[in-house]
C-alpha cells in the first residue's frame, strides 16, 4: 500500500474536485498589477546602485533587489497565466479579439523582466498587465481604473 492510499484510508476527509485552481471563482489581475510595480521599483533600485561603491551592504542589497524583481516578474506570470487558463473563455476571444496576443506579450514581458535590468520593460510590463486588467474588469461590464497606482508605487 502507497502513502497516498494509506492517508486516504485514514483520512476522514473526503476528496473533491474543482474545475479551475480557484474554486471560489474569485479573480482579479490586481496581485500581478502590484508584482509588475514591484519589478519597476526593483529595476529602479538596482539601476541606481553606485558600481564604483560596492561594500557587503550594496552588495546584499543588490541581490535582494534581483531576487524580489525575478519573483514578483513570475507572480506575474502566474496569476496571467491563471487568468488566462481560468477564467477567460472563448466567448472573451471572439468579444475581445486582442486578448490573446495581449496576455502572451504580458507572459513574454515578465519573462523578459526575469532575464534583464531593463527599467522601459518593466514600464511596459506595467502596462500590459493594466491592458489584460482593463479587458478583465470589462468583461465583467466594469470600466477598468486603478486610482491607487502612483500612491502605491510611491517615489
């Protein structure tokens, strides 16, 4: 007998099955919106590290910048990828003919993100994530804003 069979004999819970990785069926593109503003802000913070000043603490603070913006470029990956494999339909295809090439130039991005230090693909990874969130929250007949965006994002 495996593990799995014996926990499952065990185990007074029952087994259930969901149709998407969110069965609650709750979905927002706000988390990648927020991952894609940390890449810029990191992207920022590496670009302006003195090379010519490089003691331990520039240095730790280097590699914690990288490993943030590598992150959250695959937050945004992951959560696009949800989004597009969950929740948009082919009915979103055919209303809003864009969609398609507009979260596989996100996903392309994010991952462009990961590779590079590159402060205008960050900036356009912002923006391709508003793109799929605009047509997200009109699919849903609501007109796509984030007010709070600058105030996040901050200096």
């Amino acid at each position: 007998m495996n593990v799995i069979s014996l926990i499952k004999r065990l185990s007074p819970v029952a087994e259930v099955h969901a149709h998407c990785d969110v069965p609650c069926g709750i979905y927002d593109p706000i988390a990648a919106k927020i991952a894609a503003q940390t890449v810029q802000k990191m992207v920022m913070r590496i670009e302006a590290i003195d090379p010519n000043v490089m003691d331990l603490s520039i240095g730790n603070s280097f590699t914690r910048y990288v490993t943030v913006k590598e992150e959250h470029a695959q937050i945004v990956k992951d959560e696009i990828g949800m989004l597009w494999s969950d929740y948009f339909k082919p009915e979103h295809l055919e209303k809003y003919p864009d969609l398609h090439e507009t979260v596989w130039n996100t996903l392309k991005l994010a991952g462009k993100c990961k590779q590079n230090v590159d402060l205008d693909a960050a900036k356009q990874l912002v923006a391709a994530v508003d793109a799929v969130s605009t047509i997200f929250w009109a699919s849903k007949g609501v007109e796509y804003s984030d007010p709070n965006a600058a105030v996040r994002f901050g200096a």
